[in-house]
C-alpha cells in the first residue's frame, strides 16, 4: 500500500513487496540485508524464521544524503538518518558515544530539522565494565555530554528512545528528527528518567518516556523502550510479572497521551511493538502472554540485551491515530 502521509511505518513482506519510491529508511532485523539510501542492518536475533524490515516512507519527495558515515533522508518536515561507528576499546568507548551524538545533532541542525523525536541505540556488550561504570552508563554519560555541548539541556526537547545491547558489531543508530518540535509525554508511574537517583550511574538517561508528534493528518506517538520499572526500581522477578507490569506502563503512557491531546492512542489498534527479549528462549513464552493481552497487536521479537541485568525485557510502541486526529 503506498504511503499517502507525511511519515508511514510499515513492515512489508520483504520477498512480495518492491520498495515504495519515497523511502526515508530502512531497518532490518537479524539476518536480511536491505538497500535503501539510508538503511541500518540490527544485529539481534529474531523469533523463529522472521527476518523482519522497518520501512519508513513518505508520500513527499525525499532528498537523501550523506556526511561521512552519518546517511539521512529527509522529505521537507522530517529527517531520517542512521549511523554506525565501531567500538575501539573501553577507554574510548564513551567518547565515541558523544562524537557520535555530537554529528547527529550538530548535522540535523544543519539541514534544518533540529527536533529530535525518537532515537535507537545498538550496541554490543551493555554490561562491559571499566573504570567502574558499565558501557550503559558510560553511554548515558557521552550522550550527555554532547546534549551539553549543544545546549539540548531542555528536558522537553529529549527525545523518546531505545537503549538496547546486541552481541556483534558496531554501536548503530537510527532517528527520526523534525523541523518543529514533538510534545514529549511522560508516565504517572515511573520517574522521569532523566530525573533517576545517582545509584544507576552518574549521568542521568536524557530520554523522554515518549514523543507525541503531529504530523500533517496523522499524529504519532513513540513510546521509548518500556521495562518493569516502577518509580525508578525494577520490580518482579519473573518473566510473566515482568511482562505484565510493562503492559501496565504502556497502558498508563498511551492514557495520559490521550489524556494530554484529546487523541485516542490505544495498544489495542493502530500500534505496533517491538519486544526485546534477553533471552530468546523466553520469547515464545511471551508472545503467548501477549496474544491473551493484546490478540491483534503486531509485536517483533528480537533477543537483545537490557541495560539492567535484573530486567528480562523491554518494550517499545508506536501508536498512531485514527483518519480524524
Ligand atoms: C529505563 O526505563 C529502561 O537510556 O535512552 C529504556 C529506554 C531504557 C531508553 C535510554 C533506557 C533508555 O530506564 C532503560
């Protein structure tokens, strides 16, 4: 179906489907290799025999370009960019992280969208520790930085995101920046993030728990990577508990969307998730749980590791309206 809005989302059957003539992005999960202007292959492994892709199109002509190893398509209200940097070593690790953030941010101001709205961080190795801070924490640390360096000090202007550990390759981002700001909405049940206790690391995680954007007919909200946490604690043992609180936090966070701009955002329709799971034996299991939950929501599995040790999944969401927002 080609896109008739300002951004659509699709996860096409990569075999049966040509590629629409405006693609912003592409992403692919676990095995498949793409060839868009601006892709990103994830390494983490999938459910069963999926090797799912993330299509991101347009119905506005796109213009792509690249500055270096930062590749991005943009269509006039919104850019798409990816990049990937490899992983030299523990000392370097968190300044890479802010280089990285600092050609992000420093590039799409440049081109004329300086409103981040939604941001994935891939890496490998999320528990690696040296000098007394895992590489989470030292990420949150280099992201700082460079939102420091470049006065995104403006808790509204963070965007929502996904911090997520692979077990291969290099530290990989894609995102979606704007040319005027989202709304960020945050959870009556958690603490901001950006406002944790100095216990869970140094620098705080500047992230909002998600963005709502209207575009042009259509509005959308990106709920960042949601996990069994309550406050700031991570709560529950077990997988199903786990799983059960998350889904509580995305139905409290699409409430007070709604609640917040008079749309409806439900999990129940027009949403789709991505379910990160540390161990992929889990994941049947899950997928289970969630089609009593949620029977008609799509949901991609994908095995990848939690900044936590003590938290077994995540979940991230996007939800978007229906014809009349
Ligand atoms: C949490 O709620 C879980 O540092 O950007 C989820 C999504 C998490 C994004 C980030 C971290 C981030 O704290 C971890």
């Amino acid at each position: 179906m080609p896109c008739e809005q300002t951004i659509c989302i699709s996860y096409p059957d990569f075999t049966a489907t040509p590629f629409p003539p405006s693609v912003l992005g592409a992403v692919s999960f676990g095995a498949s290799e793409i060839h868009a202007a601006a892709s990103l292959r994830v390494p983490l492994l999938t459910l069963g025999n999926d090797t799912p892709i993330e299509l991101w199109s347009s119905a506005l002509p796109v213009a792509t370009a690249a500055l270096n190893d930062l590749h991005y398509a943009h269509n006039g209200v919104a850019l798409w960019g990816t990049l990937t940097r490899a992983v030299r070593d523990e000392a370097s690790f968190e300044s890479a992280v802010e280089t990285l953030y600092e050609d992000v941010l420093s590039q799409t101001r440049r081109a004329g969208y300086p409103h981040l709205l939604r941001m994935w961080n891939y890496f490998p190795g999320i528990h690696i520790e040296y000098a007394g801070l895992d590489r989470y924490q030292r990420f949150c640390v280099g992201r700082q930085r460079a939102f420091d360096r470049h006065q995104l000090r403006n808790e509204r202007e963070f965007p929502a995101a996904t911090v997520i550990g692979t077990q291969s390759g290099d530290i990989a981002l894609y995102f979606l920046a704007a040319r005027t700001p989202g709304e960020p909405v945050e959870n009556p049940r958690q603490l901001s993030a950006y406002r944790y206790p100095e216990q869970y690391g140094p620098a705080s995680p500047a992230f909002s728990r998600s963005m709502l954007k209207r575009w042009d007919g259509v509005a959308h909200l990106y709920i960042s990577g949601t996990a069994s946490i309550v406050g700031h604690e991570s709560r529950h043992q077990q997988l199903n508990n786990q799983l059960a609180e998350i889904l509580h936090n995305l139905r409290a966070l699409a409430a007070q969307a709604t609640t917040h701009s008079g749309i409806d955002f439900s999990l129940e329709q027009r949403a789709h998730l991505k379910v990160y799971v540390r161990d992929i034996n889990d994941a049947s299991k899950l997928r289970t749980q969630l089609l009593t939950e949620l029977p008609t929501t799509p949901a991609l599995f994908l095995a990848g590791d939690i900044c936590r040790r003590d938290l077994l999944l995540e979940i991230e969401a996007l939800i978007w309206s229906g014809a009349d927002a």
